[in-house]
C-alpha cells in the first residue's frame, strides 16, 4: 500500500471519528425551579445500569470513494470483532454492582442524600423503588455503555430529579406518565458523557477497569451536580 492511499485512509478515519449526532432533547439540561430548592430535603437515589452487553454506536457504511469504502469495511470488521471481545468479558464481573458502589463511595459525603441499597438492572425496577421511596425527591442516576466508531468506551451520564412531597410536586412542569426521562415529571435534568480509550479488550480484568473507572468519573460528575443543588438550597426549617 502506498503513501497517498494510507494518507487517504488516515483521514477518512478521521472524519469518520469526528462525526457526532447533536444532542436528543431527551439530554438537554432542565434547572431545579428557584422556589423549589427551600423544599429540597431528603433525596434518594437510584442507581440504575440495565445494559447487558455493548454495542457499537453505528457500523460505517461504504463510501463514494475506494479509500472511504476500504475503511468503512476495515472499520466495520475491527468494530465487531472489539464488540464481541468485550461482551465475553462481561460475565467475568458485575457492571451494576460495580455501577453502584461508584455511586454510593460518590455520595458518601452529600449531606441529605441516601443512595437506595440495591441497583436498578430493569425499568421495572425503577419504578418499584422510587414509588417505595419515602424522601421528598428521587435523583435516577443512570448510566449507559457502547463503544464509539473510534473503538473507545463510550459511557453516559443521566440524572432526572422527581418529586415526592406534596410540596415539591406543584413544580413539575406537566405529567407525563411514568417515564423518568420525560421532561413533563422532572424538576431537573442533567446529562454528561464520558469517552475512554483503551486496549486489551480481550483482557476480562482490563475491560472491567476500565468499565469501573468510566462509572467513578460518572458518579463524582453526578455527586458533584447534586451537592450544588443541595449547597444552593437554603436549609428546610
């Protein structure tokens, strides 16, 4: 293969790696009404991570030229291959449990908020814990994982806030059916991503390191944002 066609390759790669989607409006950012932070008093939180096994964000599809075309199939074959190496590493350890220990060493040290015992492997799940819930509101934390066209962990980062005291119920914007991502049942929204490179996917201990390390960064993002609230919030009498 000659310089011109392995330069040519470089940089279809390249702009396949710079092609991102805009945000859904499922991600934009929803601030905690002023008048509702007086009432912010006890918060629970759900730890939530129901993905089972890792997919690629898109498999690229053959360009109009022979050098795009040849790294869209090249890419494509690496991709699957990578997939599949990571998901056999998936059952060598528990990525929930993993996602809510991160979660609970996170918000140790947030005064008023208690991280729910158990982690949320199904909507179903969700739903149970935050209707047994007995705090003036419930933070999801939820995490989702994939692998970006590039190869690297791609790791998401949600917070919905909903309420549960009469109080703080008057500030939802409109009902929306039970689903915590609907901006109709949220007093505030948050969404963060985090991408990180990495090697040896057929090494189940080094997947699993890098899968923890992608949910700590996660956790401290969501203890941090939730912590400013809690800080901005004047004290409940």
């Amino acid at each position: 293969m000659n310089i011109k066609t392995v330069a040519a390759i470089a940089f279809s790669m390249f702009l396949l790696g710079c092609q991102r989607a805009p945000l859904h409006p499922s991600m934009t950012p929803i601030d905690l009404p002023p008048a509702a932070r007086p009432l912010l008093g006890q918060i629970d939180v759900i730890a939530s991570e129901q993905m089972k096994t890792i997919i690629a964000t898109s498999m690229p599809s053959p360009g109009l030229t022979p050098a795009s075309a040849i790294v869209a199939g090249f890419d494509t074959a690496w991709l699957k291959d990578r997939v599949e190496l990571v998901n056999k590493a998936f059952p060598t350890f528990d990525y929930p449990e993993e996602v809510l220990k991160a979660t609970q060493q996170a918000f140790a040290g947030v005064d008023n908020v208690r991280v729910l015992p158990t982690v949320a492997r199904a909507p179903r799940d969700s739903v149970a814990m935050f209707a047994s819930a007995t705090s003036d509101a419930v933070l999801t934390f939820s995490v989702t994982t994939m692998l970006s066209d590039r190869g690297a962990l791609l790791s998401s980062g949600w917070l919905f806030l909903r309420p549960k005291s009469d109080a703080l119920q008057q500030f939802k914007p409109n009902a929306n059916g039970g689903n915590s991502g609907n901006a109709g049942n949220l007093l505030f929204r948050r969404y963060t991503q985090v991408e990180t490179p990495f090697l040896g996917a057929d090494n189940p201990a080094k997947v699993r390191a890098v899968f923890v390390g992608a949910a700590r960064e996660l956790a401290e993002w969501a203890a941090k944002e939730v912590k400013a609230l809690k800080q901005e919030a004047p004290v409940k009498p």
